[in-house]
C-alpha cells in the first residue's frame, strides 16, 4: 500500500494520497486570482438588500420608472477588490445606476386558511408586481 500512495503522489502532485484532505483520490485545484478586480454592491432596492455588478440583471419590486428610464439605487455597502467601503459618508457619493428592462408580474402564490372542525375555508392568490433592472455603473 505504501507503494501505492508514493505513486499517486510522485505522478501529479494535485491528486492527494487516500486519507489526506477528505475522500481518497480528492484533486485540489490551485485557483489562481485574475488580473481584474472584483468589483460589486449591496444596494437596498423594495425593502431588501440585492448583492450588483455591473451588467447583471436583477428582478425588483415593482418602480415607478418607465421601461428603458435610468434609475439610480442607494449603496450599502461596495467591494472593491480588497478595498471594501461600509462608511455611510464614503457611500453616500457612491452611485449605482440602473436601467429598467421590464415590468411584470410575479408567479401566483396560493394563500389557504383553514379552521378545523368549524368548516371555515379561506382561498386566495396573489400575484407580485415586479420590475426588471439591468446595472449599468458602479461608480
């Protein structure tokens, strides 16, 4: 057996012998970071926090902006590669900017009430009005 694990080792130096970093023959992948920077925001949309970049399409509650208007979303936090900025003064001149692709609405909720031995059954739907927003720039 000793034999055996000296040859998985010596062979690739990315497969791990058994019994070492969990299951046996387990590849470790040395992930390298990029050349470019992560860059990203917590923005407070609806009453909720959504995690943007630039160019990702998120789904909103509804706005009262028109389809293809420019919208502007309050930061709570941004991450900046390594840099990442919480100060509400630091935010406040950060900019999120949006562009609204679509409004429409959400997929039905059922909504069931029921009272044991009293006969009482309550049914009711509910569809969200939502809004679709592309992130255009953080800055």
């Amino acid at each position: 057996m000793p034999a055996v694990l000296a040859d998985v080792s010596a062979a690739s130096p990315s497969v791990s012998p058994p019994g070492l970093n969990g299951r046996a023959g387990h590849v470790n992948v040395n992930v390298e970071r990029s050349e470019y920077q992560v860059v990203y925001a917590i923005v407070r949309a609806g009453g909720r926090q959504e995690k943007v970049a630039v160019g990702d399409v998120v789904t909103l509650d509804r706005l009262k902006a028109e389809v293809g208007a420019s919208i502007e979303l309050p930061a709570v936090l941004l991450v900046d590669g390594d840099k990442v900025t919480s100060d509400a003064k630091a935010l406040a001149d950060v900019k999120v900017q949006g562009k609204v692709l679509d409004h429409h609405r959400g997929k039905k909720i059922v909504i069931q009430k029921y009272k044991n031995k009293t006969g009482y059954k309550k049914r009711q739907g509910f569809r969200a009005a939502l809004s679709q927003v592309e992130i255009t720039s953080i800055a």
